[in-house]
C-alpha cells in the first residue's frame, strides 16, 4: 500500500540525529559514552529533550548498538530513586544509585505504550544527577523490560512524587521522582499513569479523524526546565491533572482555552506540518485494533493547532502491518489487575 | 570495559526450570533458591575470555510462563547463542523441548549456537530425565549438552563458555557474518578496524593473540 511509506517519512522526519547509530562501529559502553559526549547541542528546541525525558540515558542505551531495541520508538524516561514505605519514606540505596524508569512501543505505530524499561543508574562521586547529557555519562545497566501488560502504574504519594508500580507477580516497586527534575515530568508521568489506566477517550483509528496526542507538549516549556504551563495557569494547581481530565472528557472547546494560554509564537515547526500531511494522506484504517475504544471525537479540534508536537505521541497506523508487527499489538492490551491498593489518582 | 566481541544470549524454557538461577549463578555467582516469575526480560552481562580475547556475553533471560511472553519471541532476534534449559527432575519440561526448539529455530537465525542444559542435576534422587536422553536429544538436533546445577555452580561457567566457545569457533571458520547484527555479535572497537581484514578471511582458527 502506498500509504506504508509515510510512517517512515514522518518518522525520519522526527529523528533528525541518529545518536549513536552514526557511529560506524561498535563500541563498548565506555567508549560508548566517550562519544556520547560529542553530541551536537542542538536538541534545545524540543522540550521533552530538554526536560531530559525524550532521548534520555536509557534512550541512548537502548538505541544503542549494544541493544539496538525497538530503535523506531521513542522512549519517555525519567530517574527515580527507590524508596520503601516507613514512617517517613526511606531511600533503599544510596543518592548515587537511581533508577531510569521509561516506557517505549515495540512497534512505533502503536498508539500507546507498551514496553515498560527498567535500567539501574550508578552516577559517579559528586556528579550532578541530571538527565540532560551528562558530561561524564554515568554507569547505567539495563535491568528488564516488561510488557505494560504486566505492571500496574500508579500515583502513590502526589506530594512526594511517588509512583507506585506493581508486576503481575505482586513485585511491588516505589519510586520517586528525582528531586532535580521539575514539578512537570511529575506531571507527565500523571498523565501517563491516567493514560494507561484509562485509555485514550480520543482514541481513534479512523485515519480521517486528525487526532494527535503528546505527552510532552512541544511549547510548554521553558529551557530551565519550568513548565510554562505551570507558570501560565496560577488558579490551577495542577493543571496537567486538569488537562488530563479534561481530555478524558473530549472537552475539546475548554482545552482549547488552555491551550491558547499555552500558545506560542513558533506552533508549527516544519516537522509537525509534515506529519499533519502524513496522516491526511492517510487513508486506510487499520482494523487489527479495532476493540480499543475508537472514538468520538468530533467536536472542533482546531484546539490541537496549538500544539506542536513532542516525539512521545500516538500515531495511527496508516494501512495494514506486515504480519510480523501485528504479532505485537496483542502486547498492548492491558488485563485486569486486581483493584489498586495505593491511592491512586 | 573495552571487548573484542558481544555475544547475545537467550535463556529460554519451560517456567520453573533454573533460567534465573543459571543466569544470577553465572553473572554474580550466587543462588537465590526463591526467584520471582520472571515476566518479559532480565538482563545479565560478563565478560569472559576466549582466545585471549575478551568477550561480553549479553544475556537475555526471559519468562518460561506462557502467559508472560507476550513479546518473547521478538528477543530472539539477534541472538548468537541460546541455553535451552530443562528441569532433571520434571519429564514435562524435557517433553517441551522440541516445542522450544522449533520456536528458537523459527525466530532466530539459522546459525545460533543452542546449548541444551538439564538443570537440577544436584537433586539426584529426583531425577526423571536420564543424562543419556538429554544426550541423544542433543545428538538429533545438533545442540551441544551439559547437566548442570544451579544450586551446586556445577557446570555453569562451562555452559555458558562452551556455548562462546562454539560462537566464536563459528567466527573463526566464517560461519557468522559478524557485520550481520542479525547475528547477534557485535564487534568491540578496538576490532573494529582488525574486522575489516577478518570479514574476507575465513580460514582456520586464529591464534591466541591479546586484544588489540
């Protein structure tokens, strides 16, 4: 089908630098990292980067040639710390060691996450913890990857940051969010929480329907790291909890007024126009999902204009999938986990 | 650390059989005796030495329960070398093994090196599966054979460095393609550039020789 190759062209599109696959050998994971720190600084202008939760440390691990996994897709990552539950909540190892918690797709088309990534981080004496390319990369060693299916992710302690993620084999981890990361990649990993829990209400795999959802919205940050969309919405504590809502609702017309306030003067970068393209050229719809909740969303969407998208975002796959990846999205249909213990949202 | 070579591991076999415990005993030299379900994938790394050349072994230990692997048979692309694991004293895991083995051969490439282990050989007194069936299991299918013993360490550096050993002799006679990631090797840096002469040699084993 013709409309195949738009994936890749959007794709390509969207990785404009191959972070370590341009490097024509392979390396060990020092010299791995001794290049790493050659990288062009040229990623300012995507947030999800600057944020440090796109094409973070696990991302490069996992795309590198050591693991080449699922290199089509993006990873949105973050570094926890391990905490157990007592009076007050206690760190379990030392401030050096964290946890880079991540979610990608096997297959990139999938509209939702489905990989969950799990990678100790051993940072070295005295280096500052942050996820922004380090200079002196740290020692991080991937530990698993589990299916989505398989893990229930909650919000367990809002004031704290705290996740809480429980495996089918009632393995229970609690993890905290890194101080150094700003009040919104807390708030991204909410919305992840209620994305995954809840699904997308807009979730549609009619290619006519221009749906496009990020979790890091392409504008919403300031290259300090502060959300802008804290910083614009005063009366709302927590505004990516309001949004969330609201996109659970389809209330398109308010999110609309949340998003003008969002709105900024460079909407459009030449990547998102492309895919805008990409998807009306689409024209067949994908029928191998047709039981996720295929939606409604029909009101004026004109609300979306406003965003520019982040690389973490949904796309429809446009026409069938070889049979190899159709294999795949069974993987990303969620059972029923027993009804959560924790506070959850 | 710097290696000439990356070899990708897969443990596969039926649920309860010894693959974490193989893989914890060979990375940190330990025995847990209760080891969660393991759902999706674990890693493991080490180096070893063959030839005098340092190998890092990448191990991917993956879920035995049916029910857990959802996405398995994706890992077993690119994967070098397989341990096959069955449990000594459970006929129904050795039964399984030719449902495995056809799995393995479907997704990976044509020539991973497939170890098969008969695990649990410390529990002696309950063994249902003789050595000698594992053997000529092993004989008909082309794999190589070892019992081992998790709890003991018996053979679990041999298993898992006979199975390099097999990879890198495969190298040596040109069987891999080891440009081929398909293949599950990945060449350390320093060979890299050694590579480029190696990929058109084919001949006869290479002699010790530290790395470059």
């Amino acid at each position: 089908m013709s409309s195949i190759p738009h994936r890749n062209t959007w794709w390509k599109s969207k990785k404009t630098v191959k972070v370590t696959r341009s490097y024509p050998t392979f390396p060990s994971l020092n010299a791995w990292e001794e290049f790493r720190g050659l990288l062009p600084v040229d990623r300012e202008q995507n947030p999800g980067v600057t944020l440090g939760v796109e094409e973070g440390l696990l991302c490069q691990l996992l795309h590198s040639p050591e693991f080449n996994l699922f290199p089509d897709s993006v990873v949105f990552e973050s570094n926890f710390v391990q905490v157990k539950r007592g009076r007050n909540w206690i760190d379990i190892y030392k401030a050096s060691n964290t946890m880079a918690l991540g979610v990608t797709s096997s297959v990139p088309c999938l509209p939702l996450p489905n990989i969950l990534l799990m990678a100790s981080v051993k940072w070295h004496r005295g280096q500052s913890q942050t996820w922004n390319r380090p200079s002196t990369a740290p020692n991080i060693i991937l530990k698993r990857i589990l299916p989505l299916k398989f893990v229930e992710l909650q919000v367990c302690d809002r004031l704290q940051r705290i996740l809480r993620l429980r495996t089918v084999t009632e393995k229970i981890y609690y993890l905290k969010l890194h101080p150094n990361h700003p009040a919104t990649v807390f708030h991204f990993w909410i919305r992840l929480v209620q994305i995954l829990q809840k699904g997308l209400s807009i979730t549609t795999k009619d290619p006519r329907i221009l749906v496009s959802h990020c979790l890091v919205p392409k504008n919403c940050c300031s290259p300090s790291g502060d959300s802008k969309l804290v910083q614009k919405k005063p009366q709302a504590s927590q505004p990516s909890e309001s949004l969330i809502r609201l996109m659970a609702k389809g209330e398109s017309e308010a999110l609309s007024q949340i998003f003008a306030d969002l709105h900024q003067q460079n909407q459009f970068s030449f990547r998102s126009s492309k895919k805008m393209e990409t998807k009306k050229d689409s024209s067949v719809k994908d029928t191998s999902r047709e039981d996720e909740d295929s939606i409604p969303c029909t009101r004026d969407l004109s609300w979306r204009e406003s965003f520019t998208y982040g690389e973490w975002e949904r796309e429809n796959p446009s026409g069938p999938q070889p049979l190899s990846l159709l294999s795949t999205l069974a993987a990303s249909t969620r059972p029923q986990l027993a009804p959560p213990i924790g506070n959850s949202i | 650390m710097a290696y000439a070579y990356l070899f990708k591991y897969i443990i596969i076999g039926d649920t309860g059989v010894g693959k974490s415990c193989l893989l914890l005993q060979f990375t940190d030299k330990r025995f847990q005796p209760v080891h969660d379900l393991t759902i999706g994938v674990e890693f493991g790394a080490r180096m070893i030495t063959i030839d005098g050349k340092q190998i890092k072994l990448q191990i991917w230990d993956t879920a035995g329960q049916e029910s857990f692997r959802s996405i398995t048979r994706s890992y077993y692309r690119g994967a070098a070398g397989a341990l096959l694991v069955y449990d000594i004293t459970r006929r129904d895991t050795f039964n399984h093994l030719t449902t495995w083995l056809e799995d393995a051969r479907q997704h990976s490439n044509s020539n991973m090196v497939i170890m098969l282990i008969g695990n649990k050989s410390d529990l002696e007194s309950r063994r249902e599966v003789k050595k000698e069936e594992g053997e000529a299991f092993a004989r008909e299918h082309g794999l190589i054979f070892m019992e081992t013993s998790a709890k003991t360490a018996s053979n679990v550096e041999e298993a898992f460095i006979n199975t390099a050993k097999e990879i890198y002799e495969k190298i040596q006679e040109g069987v891999f393609d080891i440009n081929n990631e398909a293949n599950g090797i990945k060449i350390g840096p320093q060979h890299a550039a050694t590579n480029a002469t190696h990929a058109g040699n084919q001949g006869g084993q290479q002699a010790g020789g530290g790395c470059c």
